[in-house]
C-alpha cells in the first residue's frame, strides 16, 4: 500500500468514527450520505446531519482528489509541478442551542508530483457565548493532544489559529480559536512523514470527546433574545468562511463539489445593522473576541 492509499484509507475510517460518534451524541438525527466524483479526479463522500436533538445541520466530509492543479492554486503556492493528490476530513457543526457552541475541524494531506507534501488542519471552536470554564476544557484537550508528539506544536499552533481565524474587517476572532497548522512536513515538525499522518489522526479523534465536553448546556430553556444572537454569530461565521477560509477557496478554485464545499453554513444566519450588544453576556462575549487570551 502506498503512503497515499494509507493516508485515504486512515482518513475514511477516521470520518466513520466521528460520525458514529455524533450519532450517538446527538441521539435522535443520523447522518445521510453522498458519495460524488470530481471530474478532474477522484471524488469524496459527503455526509450531512439535520434536524437532530443535538445538531441543527452539520456535515462530516471525506475527500481524495488529484490531477491538474489550476494555474490560480499553482501560483498561490508558489508550485512548478502541474500534478496534485490531497486528502482530507472537514467538519462544520451548528448546534440548535445558543448555549452550545460551533466547532469546526479539518486534518489533510497535500502533496505534487514531485514528492513535495505536507499536512495540515486543527480544529478550533466558536461559542456564541464565551465561557470560559469551558473554553479552558477545549483548550485543554488539544494541548494534551500535540503534548504527545511535540512540546511546542500547542503554543505554536494555538497562536497561528489566534491569527488564522481572525475576521479582519471585523477585528475579532471568530471564536475561542483552537490550533490550527499548515504545510508541516518533516523538516518543520522534526518526526517523520509517518508520525505526522499519526499525529494529524490524533488530533482528529479529538473531536469527538472535546465536543462532547461543550455541550452540557444543551437542554438549558432558549430565551428568544439569545436565540437572535445566534443568528448574528452566525452571520460572522458565515463571513470568515466565505472571505478568509482557505478551504473554501480550494474547494472552488479545483472545481469541488458545490454542495460540499458550502456545507458549512448555517441553515439560518442574521445581519442587523449596527448590532450593539444589549446585555453583560453579549459584552463579555464580544470582550473576549481577541488574539492571545490563555485559556488555560
């Protein structure tokens, strides 16, 4: 079997695990599947929940693609090779709870016809209200996760997410951040091409039981002024997503499946002009939107 192989193979058990996972955490809803090939090579398997106790929408999508990469993509890496293979597991999910937050993660491996590769993903979260007991949990669990493998990838990769998922136009970040790498290769990260693929496997079946920590206020009674606030962080996700996320860009400049590639969004999302907030939660909330907060 070749490396390839093994990493598509890896990655396809990993989306299995997480959404048996998801199921038995939410409940009620089961994921529905979409298997799709993409027409310059290779294809994917889409897998979306709805309606559930837990999830109001959410998608947990597998994808192995190769072939040409697009002269926009070429240039944007800076690569001289033409041929392509990447790989990956991206998750989005929107709760129905105000109370509970939106977590996304995304593990991948790239690599061009030279040989050239590297991995990269993270996962990060994004509460429409900040607690910060719990975001201290998450926190937590991911520093454990890259403690395993290097001492330094938790405050390195924490930081780089700090910056990466950042709203710009906005000033604030999209959330409570997480960790979030790109283009680690052996010589970046000091283990090998195997140890990476385990480390990238590590931080995927994290997702799991770091959600399952977030969600203990998911039965809590919805007052209809947070459920429009959600509605408003919402639309801020949406924004990064369709401005700043890289994997949204790839999806559409390699011809991806549309209906994948926007997965992410929100069944419902609001934009009030001017919002300001109204109350000490949604203050708080908007006070700890920022870069380099210790959350442990």
């Amino acid at each position: 079997m070749s490396f390839n192989q093994s990493v598509q193979k890896s990655l396809e058990l990993l989306q299995d695990e997480i959404c048996l996972g998801l199921e038995n955490l939410d409940g009620r809803s089961k994921f529905r599947e979409d298997k799709w090939v993409r027409e310059g090579g290779g294809g994917g398997r889409t897998r979306i929940i709805e309606n559930g106790d837990l999830i109001e929408k959410g998608g947990v999508n597998f994808s192995a693609v190769h072939g040409k990469l697009p002269d926009v993509v070429k240039n944007s890496l800076g690569a001289t090779e033409n041929e392509f293979f990447a790989c990956g597991v991206s998750i989005v999910l929107h709760p129905n709870s105000p109370y509970v937050p939106i977590i996304h993660m995304n593990v991948r491996y790239f690599e061009l016809g030279d040989g050239t590769y590297w991995f990269g993903g993270g996962i990060d979260l994004t509460p429409h209200f900040v607690d910060r007991s719990l975001a201290s949990k998450f926190h937590k669990r991911l520093k454990h996760t890259c403690d395993q493998f290097q001492p330094d990838f938790y405050p390195k990769f924490k930081e780089w997410a700090d910056d990466y998922f950042f709203n710009k136009h906005r000033m604030e970040t999209r959330g409570v951040g997480g960790i979030f790498y790109d283009k680690l290769d052996e010589e970046k990260s000091n283990l090998s091409k195997d140890e990476l693929l385990d480390f990238t496997l590590a931080v995927g079946q994290t997702f799991v039981p770091a959600y399952t920590e977030q969600t203990e206020n998911r039965a809590d009674p919805i007052v209809e002024q947070d459920r429009e606030w959600q509605r408003l962080r919402r639309g801020r996700y949406v924004e990064f997503n369709l401005v700043y996320d890289r994997g949204t860009k790839f999806g559409l400049e390699t011809s991806g499946r549309i209906e994948s590639i926007l997965m992410s969004l929100p069944r419902d999302a609001s934009w009030i002009y001017d919002y300001q907030p109204r109350n000490s939660r949604e203050r708080n909330t908007m006070e700890l939107l920022k870069k380099g907060i210790d959350w442990i």
